[in-house]
C-alpha cells in the first residue's frame, strides 16, 4: 500500500486540553486554543505541561496552508530576496520570479512587499485567477493609488482630493497598457510596485500581451511604477513567452529548491516558537523527505510536532515524523476518486510501481506535461520502448493518464488526469527510501 494508518491508544477520545472527554460529550472535538491567538510564554506552558498555547504557535510557525507573510518567520531565502530588492532598487527593472509549485515564491513576494513598504514603496497584491482580466485587475491598481501622489495634483489639495484615486481618472471605455502607462508616469512622491502573484493561472493571451506591452511603456517612460510579476514556469519564456522587446526591461529570477541548511532553519525557527525540539534523527527524516521543498518541511513538521504534543511530549522523535507522513498520504489517497484509489491497488499498476514515481518525478513541469524520454531518464535507463508501453497501458480501463499526440514528428505526451496523484506517489516513495 501506499501509506500505513496506525491507530493504538493515543487515538481514545480525548479532550483538544489533553484530559479525558465527560460522559456528555464524550467524542465530540474541541478548539485547543482560544480565538484571541494569545500565545504568551510558550516554553513555560511546556514546562507546566499545557500544550495548548505550543499547538497554537506550531500553527502559525509551521503553517502549510498559507504563505509566510513577515520577515520574522522567513527562514532561508536571503540571498534571493537580497537579488529581489537590487532588481527593483539600483536596476529599477521589472522582475519575474519563477519556479516549481510549492516553492516558496508567494511567501517571498509577501515578505519582499513588507521589506518595501518599511521603504516608503506603495506595494499593490493581486492574484491572477484563469479569468483574470486586464482592464479589472489594473483599474483595481489604479484605485489603490491615492490621487494626491498624481504630479497634477498640488499637496495642499483640497480635502476632496485626499479621497480620490487614480482611477477616478480613467475613462469608462477598457484601459490600455499605453493608457495606463500614461498615467503611472505621472507618479510622484513614492514608487509603486505592482504584484501579479500566480500570473502562470492567467488563460487570457490578450491579458498576457497587454502586460508586457505595459511593461514596455513603462520602461520607455521611465515610470515609477514596476511591475513582479510570480507563476509555475521552468523558465522565463514558460511565463512570459518569448518578447524580445521587453527582455532588456525584466530581471528573471528563479526561485529553487531549499538547501539543507534553509529547511533545517524552518525547523529551528518552530522550535523557538513553540517551545518543541525536532530529534536529530526526525530533522534529517523531513529534510530527505521534503526534497528541497519548503511546503513539505512545514507540513511534515506540523504533523509530527502535532503527534508529540497529543503525547504531552516535548521532543519530536523520528517515529513521530514516520506516523505524521503516513497521516498526510492517508488524507491525500481519501482525496482521490475511488475510481483511482482503485486503480492504484490493480496488480498491474502494482508492478509497475518504480516507473510511475519516475513519471511522477518527470511531471514535474510547469503544465504537468511529460515524454517517454523524460520517465526514462527518471528511471535510471529503462527501456523506451517499454516505458512507452507502460503508460500507454494506464490510458483507457485504467485511466491514470491523459496522452497527448504533438503536431509533427514529435513523441507523445503524457500527463497525470488526477491532481495530486503525483504528488502522492512522490512522497510515498520518499517515505518507502527513508526504509519503511
């Protein structure tokens, strides 16, 4: 199987304070922290052995679900948004940073915006969407602009003025980049950086071409006003596509895989937060796992900080990190149609279990797209010949697949129809190395 649930004693109904539940309402789950988010001494609430205040700060120091969003939790990344900053400061440039899902670009870009704000930038977020659309996400822009930063508009404005925004100026035909960028050039007073977080989402090819010819005319207008754009993509061109004209104008800059030292520090930065220690052997156990992601080291970390806590334990063991693991493959196989889970239990999907985590790690791509080349690559010199009849066994009955035939002479393509299934059977196998 995939994962192991393993239920024993420490699973009995308990009350979220640790003490056994009343008769009355025995099984029912409970909050374990007030809503006030009132952590106070959290190394003295271990001490007196009242872990509920340790559980709230595990969730705010090792949260999965939502980016980081101060510098005070960052861990690692320095370098990177040391790079970040010089774009937009001494280079005045446009910046796209690009890398894998879960990588860690949205809690860069929020911790970057507070590191600009402490500098006097007008930083304006939005996140792109599949119907993302020009004119609203760029009028929306405009209305986050205070008209009193407009060259035309004196200080000492009336007190009408200190109401107004730049959108009160734009007509009620759709902008343009050309129109946009005629108002932004007369920004005085601050620097705007503008933030299209997840700009790979966008579907629109009309909305892709207008921000980078508003990228051009803010360039040649010398504007104060930048643009961050952030998404999926291997590469520039994934995101952006190839525009000569506007790549003297735009910083690239890839975000990657964590070293060691970086997600050890994520680890390290819990500990301080919630009063736990991480065995030597359990941090070594989530960094081999994590591959490098920053996601991962914080949901394994929740997990099993999570089991020590339901223990009244202070040390998180390796153990712990094994039981968090298989929790987080149990609620992600349950997340999957039956149709799959089914799938996955087939003696011929069995079999072939090595080259489907090849195929898993060969999806790795910004659109999830793969060849035979790339899971033969990943399998460590299989045969072509018979990778390419593997995966083309699992489309049809067994489903697991969606092929696609390029124009030309080009080999078939091959993608996963399920989301999260590689994901899955990515940490599946890097449990299965860690010798379970």
């Amino acid at each position: 199987m995939i994962f192991r649930r393993d239920r024993s004693a420490q699973d009995a109904p308990q009350s979220s304070r640790g003490k056994p539940v009343d008769a009355a309402g025995a099984g029912l789950p409970r909050f374990a922290v007030d809503a006030t988010d009132d952590i106070g001494d959290v190394a003295h609430d271990m001490r007196e052995q009242n872990p509920a205040r340790a559980r709230l700060a595990l969730a705010d120091a090792l949260s999965a679900s939502q980016p980081v969003t101060s510098r005070e939790r960052l861990a690692g990344r320095s370098d990177t948004l040391q790079t970040l900053i010089a774009a937009i400061e001494q280079q005045r440039a446009h910046v796209v940073l690009y890398g894998e899902r879960g990588i860690g670009k949205t809690s860069l870009v929020h911790v970057f915006a507070e590191t600009a704000r402490e500098a006097r930038y007008l930083v304006l977020y939005g996140s792109c969407g599949v119907e993302a659309r020009f004119d609203d996400m760029f009028r929306t822009f405009a209305s986050g602009v205070p008209l009193l930063y407009n060259a035309n508009v004196s200080p000492t404005a009336d007190e009408a003025e200190h109401n107004r925004s730049f959108a009160d100026l734009l007509g009620p035909e759709p902008v343009d980049p050309r129109e946009l960028a005629d108002l932004f050039q007369k920004v005085v007073g601050t620097r705007i950086i503008l933030v299209l977080d997840e700009y790979d989402r966008v579907a629109d090819p009309a909305f892709r071409r207008d921000v980078a010819e508003l990228i051009k005319n803010l360039s040649d207008r010398a504007a104060r006003v930048q643009l961050l754009l952030t998404g999926v993509a291997s590469n520039l061109d994934e995101l952006i596509g190839f525009t000569p004209s506007i790549r003297r104008n735009i910083v690239g800059l890839a975000v990657g895989p964590m070293g060691d030292g970086e997600l050890l520090e994520i680890l390290s930065r819990a500990e301080e937060a919630t009063g736990l220690a991480f065995a030597p052997d359990a941090r070594a156990l989530i960094v081999r796992m994590s591959g490098g992601s920053p996601y991962l080291v914080r949901l394994l970390g929740n997990r099993a900080a999570g089991r020590a806590l339901d223990d009244r334990r202070t040390v998180v063991s390796e153990t712990d990190v094994i039981a968090g693991t298989e929790a987080v493959l149990a609620e992600w196989n349950s997340g999957l149609p039956r149709r799959v889970q089914s799938q996955l239990l087939r003696p011929e999907v069995r079999r072939a279990w090595p080259l489907l985590i090849a195929a898993a790690r060969a999806s790795g791509t910004p659109d999830g797209w793969f060849g035979v080349h790339d899971v033969h690559l990943e399998a460590g010199g299989s045969d072509p010949a018979g990778v390419a009849r593997t995966l083309d066994s699992f489309i049809g009955e067994i489903d697991l697949f969606d092929r696609e035939q390029p124009a030309g002479d080009r080999e078939p393509r091959y993608r996963f129809r399920t989301q999260g299934l590689a994901q899955l059977l990515g940490l599946s196998a890097a449990l299965a190395r860690a010798g379970r």
